[in-house]
C-alpha cells in the first residue's frame, strides 16, 4: 500500500514509541468506551516482526513487556539478542511440528494453536522441559480466503480434545479478519469468532480458560474492540510501516489491504 508510510509513522526514538503506544492505546480506550465496554479488558500486544533487535530494544525501554512475533526463527534469534531485556514473547503465527521445539525456548503464549498434531508436538517438548503454555486456539472466520484456522462447526470438538495436553493452558481463540478495507466484512469475522466463544462456553466452559478473543490489527483493531477483543496485536501502528508485504506473512490471502 502506498500511503501506509504516511498512514503509520516510524519509530526511531524511545519517546517515539511512547508516543505510538500511547496513541493506539488510547484509541483502544475510546473504541471499548464507545461499546460500552472497560477498557482495562483489553489488552494491546505490540507486534514486532521484521523490526531489527536494536529497534525492538527501544519499544522495551519504552515499556512494552510483551512483544508479538510471526515467525519461529525470527522470534527466537530476537529474543536470544534481546536475553538482557525484561521482555516475554507471544509466537502468533502458524506453526510446524518441527519448530515446536523451538518455541519451548523462548515464548509463553502461543495464539495460533490449529492442529492435534501441533498440540501433540508442543506437549511433548513442555513434558520435557517442565513447563507450560498459555494458547489460543486460531479460529478461520473468513471462510475460503484463509488457510489456516479451525472452522468455527470444528472448534468445540477440537477443544474437547485438549485437556488430555496438560502443559498446554487454553486462553482462549484468534483470528485474523479478512484481507479488505470493507469494514462490513471485517467485522462479521469478528462477530463470529466472539459467537464461536460465546457457544463454546454454553457448551464446554471449562475448556475455554477465560475465553479470550484476540482479534484486530493496526488496520482493524478499534472494530475488532467495538466487537469484543480481549487481546489486539498491533505491529505497524507502533513500529512504523512494515517494507515487506503482508502477502510475506499470509501466502494465501488472496487480496492486498
Ligand atoms: C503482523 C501481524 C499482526 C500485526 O499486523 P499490523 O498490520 O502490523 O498491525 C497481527 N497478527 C498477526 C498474526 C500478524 O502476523
């Protein structure tokens, strides 16, 4: 996108991400108010993909304790280089069974738990390692355009499947919204993935922790609030305009932003 330089500035200073952090935040604040909501329920996790470790340093300075990272390798080579800084990592991208090793190693919160085999794999490598993990589980709220997430029908029963992992600590569920500026439509997938919450705790609520929704982006996140969001991962809003295009991240979205 063209104007996404200009749509979200750089930051460069630690008084640069202050001032980014603050003003997502309060944008945050003015969408729960408006939907009657509080807006201490909703946390803002800033993600920093692509951003170098040394800039990554200074949101930290800044005070983000938590940071959102996409990729395995990306994530764990920066939080080897980030060890000195009081800083927790939340993987929330897909994942291989391969890689589950990995994640062991460096994060806490893992958003987009979408297979058995997956929850196999991380299990396994938390026994091992005598820990836990907190995750969410990715629900695929725009139908055919995505590839990965569960389809909300198959949610319950994947949930149902869980217990019997017990490193692994259920929070709730995540989703990305489609790939469009229609905000119509972005906000059905928000809808449904909050409805997809909302039935799983009348069926099962012991198996949805406290049911988080982690939901919206720097392009989305105040709908995403207006709709229910416990947890808006925000990467460019605060780091400034990402060069490398989403279809980087998303191989199968079909449509740019
Ligand atoms: C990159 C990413 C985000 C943040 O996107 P921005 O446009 O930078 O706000 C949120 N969620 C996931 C899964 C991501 O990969």
């Amino acid at each position: 996108m063209d104007d996404s330089a200009d749509e979200y500035p750089g930051a460069t200073t630690v008084g640069d991400f202050r001032a980014n952090v603050a003003r997502v935040r309060a944008r945050i604040d003015a969408a729960a108010e408006r939907a009657g909501r509080d807006p201490a329920a909703v946390r803002l996790l800033p993600v920093s993909k692509t951003v170098p470790a040394d800039r990554v340093r200074l949101a930290v300075e800044a005070g983000c304790r938590r940071l959102g990272e996409n990729k395995v390798q990306e994530a764990k080579r920066k939080s080897a280089e980030l060890a000195d800084v009081d800083v927790a990592w939340s993987l929330i991208g897909h994942l291989q069974t391969n890689k589950a090793k990995d994640v062991v190693v460096f994060a806490d919160e893992f958003q987009a738990l979408d297979s058995l085999r997956v929850a196999e794999a991380l299990d396994r490598r938390l026994q091992a390692a005598g820990r836990s993990l907190d995750v969410l589980v990715q629900v695929n709220t725009s139908a055919e355009e995505q590839k990965y997430g569960l389809d909300p029908d198959a949610v319950s029963g994947f949930l149902r499947e869980l217990p019997r992992f017990e490193t692994l600590r259920v929070r709730g569920l995540m989703t990305l919204a489609l790939f469009t500026t229609d905000t119509a439509r972005v906000r059905r997938c928000f809808q449904t993935l909050r409805e997809t919450r909302n039935r799983a705790r009348d069926t099962d609520p012991d198996l949805i922790g406290p049911g988080e929704l982690s939901m919206g982006m720097s392009g989305d996140f105040e709908v995403a609030v207006e709709e229910g969001a416990t947890c808006v991962r925000v990467g460019q809003a605060i780091f400034g305009a990402r060069a490398t295009p989403d279809s980087h991240y998303w191989p199968d979205s079909t449509t740019g932003r």
